[in-house]
C-alpha cells in the first residue's frame, strides 16, 4: 500500500538519503504534463507528495499544481527562505552557514547528511544546530564504504552526540535526533519501505523504487509515464522474506534496498555495514535510554532496550558452532522481550486476531499424538 509519492522536481534536486546525484547539470527541470501526471497519480490515489526540490526557481505553472496537492517540500537549506514550511537539507558547510534560516524554538524539521569524512564534527554540527529543529534526521552517506575505522570514529561521535542529547532532555527539551531517540520508541520495524510505502517519480516521467535507484541507472525504472506501475518480485521488499532483517531488532535502521541491492546484489540482505552502522546506533539508544530513562520518566512507558553481543545479526546466522536450535532461541529470545510482560491469554486472543490457524498450528506443535496402540 502507497502512502506517499516522491516527484524529483529537477535532475540536480538535493538528495535527502544516502545516494548521491550522479551526472550534475543533467536534465533540467521536470516537464509541466509531467509533473501534472504526477500530482493526477496522487491525487487518484490519495496520497500526499514529497518535493524534492533543487537551487531552480519554479515557474507559476509548476506552482500552482505543487499547490493543488497535499505536499511536502524537501529543499536544501542554502536556497530556503526565513519562515518556509518545508524539510530542510542540509549537506556541507554551504547549507550549515545558512542555519540562521531556521527559527529558533521551532518545530523545523531538518535531514542532516553526514559523510565520512565529517563524521568526527557530527556533535559539534548537533551543537551548531540545537534550537533550530525538533527533528534531526541524520543520515550517513554512501555507508557502503565504511570500513572498521570509520565505524570506531561513528560510535565516538554517537556517544557525544548521545551526551548532548542527554543534556537536553534534562532540559525538559524533548528534541528528536533520528540516530539516538527513534529507537527508543518504537516498538516495531519503521524501514524506509521504499517500493511498499512510497514511489518516485523522475524528471523523465519514469517511476523507480525511489531516487537513488534513478540517479545510479535511469533504465532501472518501475514503468514509464503513462504505464500502470508494476514491481517485479514485490515480495523481496518485505520484512517476512529478509531472513537476516526479520530476526533483528534494530527497527529504526532504513533497510535500504538500494544499498542492499548494491553490496549484496540482493534487494532483501542488507550488507555488513548497513548492520553495524544500525546496531551502532542501536547501542547508543540503549545507553542514552539507560543514562535518562528513569530521571526523564521513560522507564514506565517504553520498552528497555537489551544489550546485545553482536553488531551483525548474520555473525549469529552465520555462526557453526551454534545448532540451528540455538540460533533459533538467541532470536526468538531478544524479539519476543517487548512481549514478556503480556498474559499468555491476551497474547493467544491478539495471536487469534491476527491469524485463527496459527492457533492450530502452535497446537499441533505443543500437543503429542495418541497413540492407542502404544498404550497397551
Ligand atoms: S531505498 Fe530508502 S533508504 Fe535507500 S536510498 Fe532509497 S529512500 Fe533512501
């Protein structure tokens, strides 16, 4: 089910996930019947859009349709106005030296890119910025070339920016850094879902899983203009066919299927960094939870977070010296925690609620066989 559409307003739009725009100064700005078709597609479909916007300024026609929809705009924070409502982007110290555009006190709502090479100043770019959002989306670029090193200088940077957070929260200032807080409350996967919760549409009219997808091959699209959109093999974009994803709990991580597809060659094995860059973060949550979790009275309301022993679920899979049986447990022991504090008779009615034959299929596991003969 689709909740919502990208349209890539212009070939050089400011990227606002891990992928990078390849072949700047391409293709302009999307055609007016294109984008037309785009906002008609949302429309039909009820469902809002995202702009992603770049440094062109758009022509009345295209704002005027921009405006027929329910729509956010995705703009990079060097080109957006004092008091714009939009998401803003900030990638590089361009953007940063616009950070007096948002308000103090506001609710902006901000994506950070952070490549590798700044991820050491990732805490003092959160100082720079606090006050000005009550969102910090943070997203590292291009994870897939991560190595040890810079995985070692990513959890140094989470433990002061965890401090920083720390210190707001005693504040009584509730701010949200993507990385650190998200986490904390879910309680459940919330993946990109690129392909099963949102499409693209590219300045050629095509439709892709999403940007990234167009950006590294315009051919690898879903269906032209005017095709109705069909995505082969669907069922590799969902968590019940991830065999490492389904087994993990770290449920803020993207699960990026165009990353997987690029370092695994598979859409639903997520490769060995996008893992440890989760389970990083995954860690950092806990220890924030567990530094202000009680002074902040969180411990009641949400669910603790268990310390695990490893940063990459596939070393577990992967593990000979553990039986299958063992592995099975190692799993179903850590997904099943958020659970422990449920009566089995509630867990058995939502389990009914959810799926009857379960039911009778947790029976024919737990109850033995009669055999009358054997009886005798
Ligand atoms: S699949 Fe999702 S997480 Fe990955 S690049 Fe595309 S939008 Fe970003």
């Amino acid at each position: 089910m689709i909740h919502y559409l990208i349209v890539i307003l212009e070939h050089d739009s400011a990227p606002f996930c891990c992928y990078d725009v390849k072949e700047r100064g391409g293709p302009g700005l999307i055609p007016l019947d294109v984008l037309e078709k785009s906002v008609s597609f949302a429309i039909k479909n009820a469902i809002p859009v995202n702009f992603l916007c770049g440094n062109t300024a758009l022509p009345p026609g295209y704002e005027e349709l921009i405006a027929s929809v329910d729509h956010v705009r995705m703009v990079p924070l060097a080109r957006a106005r004092s008091g714009e409502e939009a998401v803003f982007i900030i990638d590089g110290e361009e953007d940063l030296a616009h950070a007096h555009v948002l308000e103090t006190g506001g609710l902006n709502n901000v994506i950070l890119r952070v490549g590798k090479s700044e991820v050491p100043s990732l805490p003092s770019t959160v100082e720079r910025l606090l006050g000005r959002f009550r969102r910090l989306n943070v997203i590292l670029k291009e994870p897939g070339g991560f190595a040890e090193e810079d995985f070692s200088a990513y959890a140094d940077a989470l433990e002061d920016v965890r401090r920083i957070l720390a210190g707001e929260y005693r504040k009584g200032s509730f701010l949200e850094i993507s990385t650190l807080s998200d986490r904390v409350f879910l309680t459940n996967m919330n993946n990109c879902n690129a392909g099963t919760a949102h499409l693209t549409v590219a300045p050629n009219g095509r439709f892709y899983l999403c940007p990234a997808f167009y950006y590294e091959n315009g051919e690898d699209c879903l269906a032209g203009p005017d095709d109705a959109v069909e995505i082969r093999n669907a069922r590799l974009l969902t968590l019940e066919n991830a065999p490492v994803c389904r087994n993990c709990d770290a449920w803020h991580c993207k699960r990026c299927v165009w990353l997987n597809r690029r370092l695994t060659s598979e859409l639903n094995t997520p490769s060995h960094e996008q893992c440890v860059l989760a389970h990083l973060e995954r860690e950092a949550s806990r220890r924030f939870l567990e530094e202000i979790g009680r002074e902040c009275g969180l411990n009641d309301r949400v669910t603790p977070i268990p310390k695990l022993d490893y940063l990459d679920p596939f070393d577990i899979i992967s593990d000979r010296s553990r039986s299958p049986g063992e592995k099975e447990e190692h799993f179903a022991r850590l997904l099943s925690r958020p659970l422990e504090d449920v009566p089995v008779s509630d867990l058995l009615r939502q389990i009914y609620t959810l799926d009857p034959g379960m039911l009778a299929r947790l029976k024919e596991l737990n109850s033995a066989v009669v055999d009358l003969e054997d009886g005798q």
